[in-house]
C-alpha cells in the first residue's frame, strides 16, 4: 500500500528546475519564486467579492445542479430524509454530517445535503468548512518574505572553511587488470574463490573443465552452482536452470548444503 502527499507532490514538481543548481543557489531560487507567488495570490483575492474562494463556489455549483434531482423530507428539527433515484441518505443539518461520508470528508456540501440547505434556508455559505473562506486564503499568504541583497553583500563568516573530503577507492580510468591475465581466467579466479568460500571441494576442475556448460551462461559462478545440483538432474534440466537469477541459484545451493 502506498501513501500519495499531494502537497509535497506538487511543490517538488513547483522547484524541480531550482533543483538542479549547487545549494545556496536553489534555496535563493525556491525563495524568489515564493516571494512571486505570495505577491501574485495577495493580488488576485483582493479581487474576490465573495465569502468563499471562487474555485470552492464553482465547485458548488455542479453539487447544486444534482441537488434538483434530490427529495428531501424533514422530520421536524434540522435532520432529514434524502431520496436520490433508487438510493436513500440522512442529513443532520446541525452536526453537518451525511451517511454518503462526502461532507464530513471534504468540508463542503454534498447535493444530498445542498437540498435540505435549500429546503431550510438560501444561505449555503455558512455550511461550507472555514477553510475554503476568503479570510481564511488571506491569513495563508499574510506573512511576507524580506528581500535580500545579493551575495556579495552577505556578511562573512567566521567559521572555518570546509575541508574538501576525498573518497576512498580507485580514481577513474586509473584502474588497472593484472598484467598478463586475461580477463576471462580472471572471472575464473573470481567465481574459484567464490566457490572454496561455499566449501566446495574440486572447485577448480568443475571451474575450468565444465566448458560444454560454462559456454551457455552468462555467468561462471552459474557453473558452480549448476554443477553441483543433485546427481538425478539431467543436463538439459541444467541447461534450463541457466535462466534462473544467479541469487536462485545460490538459494538452491544452500539447501543442497542443508
């Protein structure tokens, strides 16, 4: 099972470009980019005449179109009865809650509780979640980002310049084969000492002389394995057991052990 955060999702998806600069230069790429967008959202809800964000109101209006094929039956206080063509559903005005799970879900209306709104009252926006309000997308972008100078105007550090640290192996194109040894014998050796390492014994004979089987696999440590299955087992089984990932192999290997 696999958990999806929409949020992290998209603001990964909003910085992937900044993300390919050195550090320092992606996070004053990152905060240039919410200085634009705090500045570009602040303007746009200064348009907004309404108590509800427009998205949140357009949206609505495609739950009130359903809401006319719904029948609502009120049983006196604020809960009611919803038939919807073949199905039915309650609706408790108060508690703001419908047994389709939408509304409790979403914080918005479904059409099944939409009908009973309009069936008590026209005022749809006091049964929408706070959250979808204008005032409430204003305090989300209230908060403001200084501007900074650029970096040759930073104050200097104190601190100690990082040591650059070298990592430990072979530089590349710096690595060399034994000379005289071809690279074939050298697998051999390898797939040799990998054998002695399992306590097999003979290794280098089945190693060197097992050509009729060595010559069909892709791997020389497939050799090993493959020649010390069971006695009862046929060489073109063999042969078929050469498709078999070397990690199978090795499993069939330990249980021969045991």
């Amino acid at each position: 099972m696999t958990v999806d955060n929409n949020l992290c999702e998209a603001f990964n998806k909003w910085i992937v470009e900044a993300r390919l600069f050195p550090i320092i230069t992606m996070l004053e790429i990152i905060r240039r980019k919410v200085m634009v967008r705090i500045h570009e959202q602040k303007k746009k809800a200064e348009r907004w005449m309404t108590k509800i964000c427009p998205a949140i109101l357009k949206k609505c209006n495609t739950y009130i179109t359903l809401s006319g094929r719904c029948h609502a039956i009120c049983n006196g206080e604020s809960k009611f009865e919803v038939i919807y063509y073949d199905n039915r559903f309650t609706v408790d005005l108060d508690r703001k809650q419908c047994s389709c799970r939408y509304w409790q879900l979403s914080g918005l209306p479904c059409h099944h509780a939409i009908s009973c709104i309009f069936f008590k009252t026209s005022s749809l926006e006091d049964y929408i979640a706070s959250c979808y309000s204008t005032e409430a997308f204003n305090r989300t972008y209230d908060y403001c980002l200084n501007p900074l100078e650029g970096m040759n105007g930073w104050p200097a550090s104190d601190s100690p310049p990082l040591r650059l640290l070298v990592m430990l192996g072979c530089q590349e194109g710096q690595r060399r084969r034994g000379e005289g040894i071809p690279q074939k014998v050298q697998r051999e050796q390898r797939c040799l000492r990998w054998a002695r390492s399992l306590g097999v014994q003979n290794a280098s004979r089945l190693v060197t002389t097992d050509q009729h089987v060595r010559r069909d696999l892709l791997h020389p440590l497939k050799v090993v394995l493959i020649k010390f299955l069971p006695k009862a087992v046929h060489l073109t089984q063999k042969l078929v057991l050469k498709q078999l990932p070397l990690t199978q192999l090795v499993l069939l290997k330990h249980l021969q052990l045991s």
